[in-house]
C-alpha cells in the first residue's frame, strides 16, 4: 500500500485517488441527486426529509421539474464551470434509463473528458449498467451493506461487482465508517483489493434530520458541539488505514471527514458559482456567500421599484425587481435606508448563499 497522503481538513488517502474526488475538492463536481427512491434501508442514511423516498430530481441544490428539464442540469454545470458531475440518490439504478439520458447529455455537451461517476447499493437492475457504461459512465461506486463487509464473497452484489471490474470501468467501493467495525470493513478492502477495485472511500459517518433517532438508538452521540460527525468514526477511519498500510494493496484507500464536505467541498463550489451569478450590486465574501440589500413594502413593488430608481438615480445595475422583494446595492441602501423606513418600507441587508435555494445566512435589519 502506498503512503499516507494527509489531505484537506484531516481527509487523507493512499494513492491512487480517483479523479472525483479530486474535482470535487475544487468544487467542479456537480451533484446531480437523480431520485430519493432507494431499495436499500442504510439506517446512517443522511438525505434530507426533502428528498428521502421521493422521485426528485436536483442539480447541486437546484430542483429540476421533471427528467426533461436539462436546461437547468446544463445551467448548473456552468453556473459552477463544472469539470465533472457525481449522479446519486436515493439509488440511480432506479431509474436507470434517466441515468443514461442524464449521462448522455452531460457527455454531449461538456466532453468525454466530463468526469462522470455514479453511486449504487447494487440491489436492483445491475443488468443496465453496462448500458450506463457504454452511455460513457466512468466511474461506478458499489456500496455494499455492512452486515456483507465480513465475507463479501458470499454479498449477493458480489458477482456484478467482479463483472464490472472486468469490463474496465473504474470501480470504487464507497462506505462509512463505523465504530466498532474495523475488522468487517478490513475485511472488505482486502476482498476488494483482491478482485481489482481501484479505490475504497472512508466517509465519516454524520447526524441528519433523517438518520438521528436511529444513531441515537444504537448509542452514538456527536464528537463535537460544531460538528454533525459521529463520536469514533474519524478514529475507526485512522484504525483501519493503518491495518491496510502493513499489506501491499494496489487499491487506494481515501478516508473523506465531515468537515471536507462542508468546508472545502461545498465551500469551493459555492465560491465558483458566485463568480458566475453575482450581479453587480452583490458583493462576494470569502466563504463565497453574496452580501445585498433588500426591501419590502405592501404598496405594489413595481411602483416602488420606479420611484427608487427615479428619486436616488439608481442605475438598471444596481438594484432589481425580484419575484417578492427589491435587491439593491448595499451600499446604495445604507444611505437611503432612514428616508424609506420612514415610509413603512422594510430594509435588511442580507448574505446568502449564491445557489438556486437561495439559503439565507444572516440578515440585519436596517437602519438599525
């Protein structure tokens, strides 16, 4: 096995890592969730109550109306200049034949340099991965369940897995780590090593609204007041590397912590989409959120929006008529701010997140 390599934000990993993850610490990996639906029930399972058990579609945080919505899939990737997509769920295999649309076009339009890889428990409709693959799938990562890692010989998504690794396509095994399971999952890299799998991902297992009653139940608690990662887990990670370190495995293996995913994943994608979509009256912050002014008023917002522009001489650049509210240069709004609030109109100044939910993360009334 090669060496330890210590990443970003305490991941590491042992070379080969697999160009994903790579793209997906530059932020250039878009997550495109594909369905909720899933035939495996992983009691750790993090999706969000929005999302779990349900047919959706998103790109990054950005839901598609339906399977035929590409323009947002399209716009996604170039809002976020993206060099790569990761196509989760849920499960893909579900709905197979979107996968393949999805693949297809993603391919078309960016490139077969356009790294494409995929999550699957592998239970349901592996015969269709050879169609993915043909589509131009280049990475398929197999997730196994734990009570399989002690003897995956006898896993019943064993034979496809073997299948897949001789057809040539990058095959990845992605699991958490689990306190308490060093040996089962020892036990796993070592088969998967074996059959030829390329890689094995270490994610630190997280709290969500979703799987918290049930870690809860089986007495895990957090390792942190600022963190939503599992007590051990990280410990578990550094465990079973250092079992793998004194074998000579071609497999790499890559431990992913919670904080990579918030604060260099999520924080590096935010960032480059911020660059794209900013309009010239918001102002980017470190962390890649938008700082702008808001207002609200009862009277009709058109009307308002008219005479602010007319009575401050505000250029078209400066502020907008949005859908329920008027966005407006926040340096413009502190100087105009006491004479509006005298007239009943709300003013805030306000960061949020440059996605399609628009996620807000402070807001200060103004004038205060």
């Amino acid at each position: 096995m090669n060496k330890k390599i210590n990443w970003l934000n305490e991941s590491f990993y042992s070379e080969p890592l697999s160009p994903a993850c790579r793209m997906c610490a530059d932020g250039s990996k878009m997550v495109v969730l594909i369905t909720g639906l899933c035939p495996a029930d992983c009691y750790y399972c993090p999706l969000s109550l929005e999302k779990i058990g349900k047919d959706r579609i998103f790109a990054d945080e950005w839901e598609l109306s339906n399977e035929e919505d590409v323009e947002k899939l399209l716009k996604e990737a170039r809002y976020i200049k993206a060099t790569g997509a990761g196509i989760t769920g849920g499960d893909p295999l579900i709905v197979w034949q979107r996968a393949k649309n999805y693949i297809k076009f993603l391919k078309k339009n960016f490139g077969q340099k356009f790294h494409v890889h995929l999550y699957t428990s592998g239970i349901k409709n592996t015969e269709h991965i050879e169609e993915l693959i043909d589509a131009g799938l280049d990475e398929i990562r197999f997730h196994p369940m734990p009570k399989n890692w002690i003897d995956m010989e006898k896993s019943p998504i064993s034979d496809i897995i073997k299948k897949i690794v001789k057809i040539g396509c990058d095959v990845a095994i992605e699991i958490p780590a689990i306190p308490d399971m060093e040996n089962e999952t020892f036990s796993m890299i070592k088969w998967a090593d074996n059959i030829g799998i390329k890689w094995i991902n270490l994610n630190e297992l997280e709290y969500s609204e979703t799987n918290a009653d049930k870690l809860n139940k089986k007495g895990y608690t957090v390792k942190d007041d600022l963190s939503s990662a599992v007590k051990g887990s990280q410990e578990t990670a550094i465990k079973i590397f250092k079992m793998c370190s004194k074998h000579n495995f071609k497999a790499g293996v890559h431990y992913c912590s919670s904080s990579f995913k918030d604060g260099i994943q999520l924080r590096n994608r935010i960032k480059r989409r911020a660059k794209n979509v900013a309009k010239d009256f918001e102002i980017i912050t470190d962390e890649g959120t938008l700082i702008k002014g808001i207002l609200y008023a009862k009277t009709s917002l058109y009307e308002l929006y008219k005479s602010i522009k007319k009575e401050f001489c505000i250029g078209d650049n400066l502020i907008f008529l949005d859908k329920n509210r008027i966005e407006i240069a926040p340096w413009i709004l502190e100087e105009i701010a006491p004479k509006l609030a005298k007239r009943g109109i709300e003013c805030f100044i306000v960061e949020e997140y440059p996605t399609a939910d628009r996620l807000e993360v402070e807001r200060i009334p103004f004038p205060q």
